[in-house]
C-alpha cells in the first residue's frame, strides 16, 4: 500500500492520507456531539427549559471559542505550516476529549468544550492543506473526496456512539474519540508530505493586506456570511435533535441508538453524493449546485416540524445530507478558486471563523425557538432562514458567475 501511495503525485498521496484522518476525526466527534444533551442530562437534575438552555450554551462555547481563535491559527499556517496546525489541533483535541469522559458537572464539561474550540481545526486546516495544493482543474473533485472522509465518519460515528451510549455510558464514547484524534494526529505526522514556503518572518500581512491581494474581497466576505448562515441552521437543530428523539419516541430506552440513526442519515447522503455533485459542479458551475442545496434544503426542513415518527426524521434528514454535501464542498470551491494560494490559509481560517460565529448562533437560535415553539418550531425557522440564504448567495456571486468562474 505504501509503495503505491509513493507512486502517485503528492497532492493526491496527501488527500489520501488526510481522507483517512478526518474521517477518524470526525467518526469520533460524531461519536459524541449528537448526544452531548444526553450527557448533560445525567450531570444534574435539570427542567426542560434548563436543559436546552445548557445543551445549547455547551455546543456554543466550543464554536466562540473557534470564532476567536482561528484566524490566528490562519496566519501561523501561513507562516509555520497547514501540517504543524493539523497535528496541534490533534493533540490538544485528543486531551480535551479524554478530560470530557471525567467531568463531575456541566460547568466542567462547558469549561473544556472552550477548550476544544480553543484547539480544533483539524479538518479544517486538512481541508485547506489540500486545497493549496491540489491542482486548480482538480478541486472541486478533491474537495468533494475531502467531504466524503468527514462525512463518512459521521455516518458511523453516531451508530457506534449510540450502540456503546446504550450499552456502556456516554463517557467512554469521549474516552475513544479522544483515542481516534489521537490516531488521525499519528498518520499526519508520519505520512502527510506539505510543500510549504513559509512566509518569511516579519512578512507576515495583515488582514487588510490580505484582502488587497483578493480580486473580489466583496464576494469573499458574502462567502462567508453564506458559511455562516448555512452553520447556523445545522447547530440549531444539533442541540435539541436527541431530545426530540427522545420525545418521538416516548422516552424508550434505545433513544441513544435511534439518534445515533437519525444523526447518522445526512452522512449516508453525503458519502454517496458529494464526490458526484463535486465533479457535476466543476463541470455545470458550482453556483448551480450550490442553489441546488439551498432550493433542496428550503422544501426539506420546513415539514420536519410535522413530523410524527422518528423514522420521518431520518427520512428528511437524509435529504438535508444531499443538501449539505453541495453547499459546503462548493463554498470552500468557490474560495480556492478566488484565493491566491499565498493566503489560502488565512482566507480558509476566516472561513470556519465564520462557520464557529454560525455554530454560536445556531445554538441560541434553537434555544429561544424551543422556548417560544417547542422543538418543531426550530426546523420551520431553520427552512426559513436557509431560503432567505439562498437568495443573498444568488445575489452575491452574480461578479463570479459573469466571469465565468462559478
């Protein structure tokens, strides 16, 4: 195997190897985010209300910690290395992960998930490894492969997680996520090859640099606001999705399971349509795959607040997978293909900037709408957000599609 990996050019020897590591990254934070509410729940004696209050204050504090924290790790990988920045999210994650599987109360579980956000950008930082270096005919292809990796292991995650949830306890799921970090780490440090030039020291620009060398920095911003919006409405319903399953299913005692299925079915979707979209997308133009998504994810969110049977669930979220798997590929695309690969990493930093700002809002969003609505109310204002994103997208990339680029 490792003789035929030497054999084919780097870029696509690194994809590889990085496919393998985000889906162990992220198998093991699916293992454990989708019954994070779950957890809290045996961390105390809490009221409805309480609970997803604290559900949604414990996704946040991971995500604004991120937002703050990413774009200085942007600028290190430009100047240190997108290698160096994997296997620093790698460690520290792996530790925080293990500490989770110890906590005593929910304030010590939020006090680490700060943590995590303080360290992540593992996929991220693999993402933008790959894209810096990944022939220009050739991204929308690799970033599609790159998708399948994370969301192969969310698939999976969410199944193992919820069968050892229900047979042995929630802590030993973060117990084996921090261990598959750790692994991922091991295989970067041994077999990813970065051709990096570092920028060289004092060098380093500034944000207002940066965006001088973009030739449209108006778009790249409405990007981002697009990353955000889109975020926001998959955190607003992560939060509260096992707590509904829960009450889908009356309170029956393989609820860790069914939402292990239910969190698991987008995964399904986008393991089998993201390399396909992503190939369609660099041929038709990715704007029209990405109104695809938004047009998609309008006319399958909104009647997940009439659902009835947690089976319903999982069928509509296994559309919201094929959905997911043509808007985030094609976004990072579009950035790629906007960016000098200078400052790829910055622009990739900013982005899950963004994408941590959407993950703070999302929460709140779920939150104050499971207090006014109850949880259906978080999918039909989750659709209506997600159609009002689609038509700010088709407005803001109107430059890129006249120029042929999107």
């Amino acid at each position: 195997m490792f003789k035929k990996l030497e054999n084919i050019p780097i870029w696509q020897r690194n994809m590889y190897v990085l496919w393998v590591g985000v889906f162990l990254t992220g198998a093991g934070l699916s293992m454990v985010n989708p019954f994070l509410s779950l957890y809290i729940d045996t961390l105390g004696k809490f009221t409805k209300s309480e609970l997803s209050l604290y559900s949604g204050g414990t996704f946040a504090i991971s995500f604004l910690m991120m937002a703050i924290v990413s774009p200085l790790w942007g600028k290190l990988a430009d100047s240190k290395g997108r290698k160096k920045m994997i296997l620093r999210a790698g460690i520290g994650m792996g530790i925080v992960f293990i500490g989770m599987s110890l906590v005593g109360n929910v304030w010590q579980l939020i006090a680490l998930r700060a943590l995590q956000g303080a360290f992540g950008g593992f996929i991220s930082n693999s993402n933008a490894l790959i894209a810096s270096e990944t022939p220009m005919k050739r991204s929308g292809y690799a970033m599609g492969v790159m998708m399948t990796g994370s969301t192969a292991g969310t698939l999976l995650g969410p199944l193992f997680g919820g069968m050892m949830a229900d047979a042995f306890g929630y802590r030993y799921s973060f117990m084996l996520t921090g261990t598959l970090i750790f692994i991922s780490t091991i295989l970067v440090l041994f077999m990813v090859k970065e051709e990096f030039t570092p920028v060289e020291r004092g060098h380093s620009l500034s944000r207002k640099e940066v965006f001088s060398m973009l030739k449209y920095p108006g778009v790249m911003k409405g990007l981002f606001f697009t990353t955000m919006m889109i975020m926001a409405v998959n955190q607003s319903i992560n939060p509260i999705l096992a707590l509904f399953v829960r009450e889908l299913n009356h309170n029956g005692s393989n609820t860790a399971f069914l939402a292990g299925i239910v969190a698991a079915t987008p995964g399904v979707a986008a393991l089998i349509a993201a390399p396909r979209l992503g190939r369609i997308g660099d041929h038709l133009g990715t704007s029209k795959i990405m109104m695809f998504g938004f047009v998609l994810a309008f006319i399958v969110f909104l009647p997940m607040g009439w659902v009835s049977a947690v089976w319903q669930l999982a069928a509509l979220r296994f559309f919201i997978g094929i959905s997911d798997s043509t808007m985030m590929p094609a976004l990072q695309t579009l950035i790629t293909k906007t960016t000098p690969h200078e400052v790829v990493s910055r622009m990739f930093a900013y982005n899950q900037s963004y994408q941590a700002m959407g993950s703070v809002v999302g929460p709140i969003i779920g939150a104050v709408a499971t207090s006014f609505f109850d949880y259906r109310g978080v999918f039909i204002i989750s659709g209506i957000i997600i159609g009002i994103n689609g038509i700010w997208f088709r407005h803001n990339t109107k430059p890129l599609r006249e120029d042929g680029i999107a």
